[in-house]
C-alpha cells in the first residue's frame, strides 16, 4: 500500500512481507497452562518458580533466549493486559505470570494458553519452528501474520455513487442506533464532524490519538458518518462505532504501517463478549495463522459478522488473502463505477460478493494524513473501501436480531443471497471476480423487490 501523498501504483510497491519480523506466536496447551495456573506458589521466589515450570516449558524459552535474544511474551487475546513480561530465564516470575494469565483469563477455552513473544534476532527459519513445537507442552508454534489495509493507487475526488450503486437511497432505512459496530484499523480522527457523533469509544492503546495514515477515518466515514448534519457526506448506518489502532504510529514520515498483533488480538476478544455485532477489517494479509483463525471461529460463535477486504494485489499474483480467507467471514471484492471488477480486486473461491470501491468519497483527519491528498475527505479506491460498504449494510439488517451464532450467520447469509447479479457474471450465480455480485441494500432490508440484473 502507498503511504506518499501520490500513492504508488501496485507494480511499483516492494513485495510485502508475510510475517512480522521478530515476533512469534506460541500456545501452550492449555491444561499445561492451566496446571501452572493451579500449582502457582504463593512466595515467587526463583526456585519456586523454576519448579512450577516444567522442563518442557521452560525449555522452549530458553532456547530462544540463549539463541535468538528473546525480549518478550505477553498474552494474546486477554482483553485486560497482563503487562509487559521480559522473558529470561533469570525473570522467571515474568515468564510464569504471562502464562498464568493466558490460562485464567482468556476469554474462551479455544483462546487460552496463547503469547506473542518478540526476539532480536529477527530471521526464525521453520527448522526453529519445528524445534520449539517439539515439546510436549507446545501445541502450536507460528510466525505473527503480518496484515496491511488495503487501499489501492490513483485517488481522485467525486461524489458518493457507491450509495447509489448497492441503492442505499431506495428505501427509508432503519435506525441503527443500538448497533455498536468495530473498525479495527489505522485509528480515527474522533474530533471529525462528520464522525464525532458516531464513535462510542476509540482505543489507541500504546499509541497516540491521530491517525496518521487517514485509512480508518476513510473506512468510518463510510459506515457511520453522520446522515442529515449539514456536514460532508452521508454513512450507511447511523450505528454506534467502537474504533480500535491496531497500526503503531509511524517513526518517520512517511513510513509504511506498523501492523500490532498483539493490540489487534485484545480488540478481536473485546467483541466477544460486548454488544459489538459486526466487525470491519479492511486489512490483509498472504499468511494464513491458527491463531487468528481460532479467535475468528469464536467470534462466529458468539454471533459477530466479520467484513473482510479480499486484498488489492490482483495484478501482483492474486494472492489468498487473511482474515478473508477464513470460513464464514464476507470477503468483499471491489468493482468501479461501471459495475466491473476493479483492476486491483483480488478474486477466489472465498469471496461472497462486491461492493463499490473506486473513487470512494469518505471522511479523512483534518490535519494531513499519509495516504490522504486532501484533509476532512477525499476519494479513495481498494478494497478497504469496499468492504465498509458491506459492513454498514450488515448493522442495518442485524437492527432487530439479538446478537447469537444464528443471528450473525443469517445476516452474512442475507447480504450475499440478496445480492445483485451482474452481468459479468454471465448468467451464473456465483464466479470467483464477484462472489455472488453487487450488495444491495435495499433487497437486503427486505422492503423492496431485487434489483435486476445491471447493465454494462
């Protein structure tokens, strides 16, 4: 992705890299973390310590630290912090309390038991992997996943015409006041006027306040800025947003984003347990992790739609991109004013359908952001501005449905099955550029008939 006031084009981008360097994911068997938990000694001295870690536990630490200067492990996916723990073999209690923790408070059972540890040595080969998921304590061990948002290249300001594209204004829509909605992304410009309404909280753990990048004030802007105010543009729904950073701040300008795991990981467990029924993520990435996909599975459960930007390296290979992905996710395709796939869209067998995302115009911060050449808005193509579309259309139709696995699954069931068909798609009802075509928001509310198909 560009971060240069003119965005470079795809052929011109370094090839991304899959994995955050320095950092692994590692899960404990979780009745191995939990019998730590249970054994734990009351006197925290070092000898205690080193007997409430088995060999098998220990071990593996160790040998990062001895071999590849092991700097850290917390918790992944406990919402309520743990602290930053060095992990050395003379700051065992450190070692022994982010394990504690992962044990007594993960949120779910299929979530317990995992740390994101970070190492100096920043090259970890797979014979390394393979070494440390050799104990018997282990379950998993995995490189972190890196993720990027997807905006795509080329910018230029015009109207709205993507609301009129999924027919936004074809019926009155409902009030989506008591839908809490998640944008895990570059942060937001909470102080914009046409988004200060709308945002029920923003946590920039670890990082300041301002979005530097623009990309999740453009991503909020789509769903939720403020309908009727007088100001700027109009948001799909007017639902409540809760916004999550999960991109470090850049350390200089200009430099590309800083994706965060761990903070990302504490966002994805907030949801589960919260009235947040939908989830944006106009991010990705080419790895596949078992980490992120075990907190996707629960998030499911628990009944959020998860909006997945299916990626904008179309003309760099196509790549499968995470978290779209993953099973039950809506993995959003982009198409341009003429209702065609856009250039850069990425296409497979995973995506479940389309959304406008070229020229799309949405609130940017109002001091100057990276990607942004305007401040306040601009307009943006990629994926990532797709994908919002298909997010505010799920709060509108999730309005009257308590949040349940059930629930979730028929909204994302709902938005693809009532999906305009293209012509593109040559009559069939499914093809890997559009999913099962256009979002329609009007068919979606169920208040109107299902637009026909659109002409070239």
């Amino acid at each position: 992705m560009a971060s240069t006031q003119a965005m470079r084009v795809a052929g011109d981008r370094p090839r991304r890299r899959k994995h955050v360097p320095g950092q692994l994911i590692v899960r404990l068997k979780p009745a191995v973390a939990r019998q730590i938990a249970a054994t734990s000694p009351r006197a925290a001295t070092p000898r205690a310590l080193m007997a409430a870690l088995p060999d098998e536990v220990s071990g593996p630490f160790n040998f990062l630290h001895d071999n590849f200067g092991l700097q850290s492990m917390k918790p992944l996916f406990v919402v309520d912090g743990g602290g930053d723990a060095p992990a050395r073999p003379q700051a065992l209690a450190a070692v022994h309390r982010s394990i504690v923790h992962s044990a007594t408070a993960a949120p779910r059972e299929a979530l317990a038991g995992f740390q994101i540890m970070e190492v100096k040595d920043k090259k970890i080969g797979a014979s390394v992997l393979k070494r440390l998921s050799a104990s018997k304590a282990v379950e998993l061990v995995e490189p972190v996943p890196n993720r990027w948002l997807n905006v795509a290249a080329d910018a230029m300001k015009i109207r709205q015409w993507g609301l009129r594209a999924i027919r936004w204004f074809d019926r009155p829509r409902p009030g989506a006041g008591r839908v809490h909605v998640a944008v895990l992304d570059s942060g937001v410009d909470a102080g914009h006027p046409d988004l200060a309404g709308a945002i029920e909280e923003y946590r920039h753990d670890g990082n300041g306040e301002r979005d530097f990048l623009g990309h999740g004030t453009h991503v909020g802007g789509t769903i939720a800025a403020v309908v009727n105010n007088s100001v700027g543009i109009a948001g799909l729904a007017n639902c409540r947003l809760h916004c999550w950073k999960v991109f470090d701040d850049p350390k200089r300008a200009g430099d590309d984003e800083n994706f965060n795991f761990e903070f990302y990981s504490k966002a994805l467990a907030a949801a589960l347990d919260s009235n947040i029924k939908v989830i944006n993520l106009s991010i990705g990435g080419e790895d596949h992790s078992k980490a992120e996909a075990a907190i996707f599975a629960e998030l499911v459960d628990a009944g959020v739609v998860i909006s997945t930007a299916m990626g904008n390296e179309f003309e760099d290979g196509n790549p499968k991109e995470y978290p779209a992905g993953y099973p039950d996710t809506i993995g959003v395709g982009a198409v341009d004013e003429s209702h065609r796939r856009a250039s850069f869209s990425n296409t497979g067998r995973h995506i479940k359908l389309v959304a406008p995302g070229v020229n799309i115009l949405s609130t940017v911060p109002r001091v100057k952001a990276s990607f942004a050449d305007h401040v306040t808005y601009d307009s943006w193509p990629g994926t990532s501005m797709a994908t919002p579309h298909v997010t505010g259309a799920a709060a509108l139709v999730y309005i009257s449905k308590s949040k349940s696995r059930a629930a979730g699954l028929a909204v994302a069931r709902r938005l693809v099955a009532t999906a305009t068909k293209l012509p593109a798609m040559r009559g069939k009802d499914f093809t890997p550029q559009y999913g099962a075509g256009l979002l329609d928001v009007a068919a979606a509310l169920g208040r109107v008939k299902p637009a026909r198909k659109r002409r070239k």
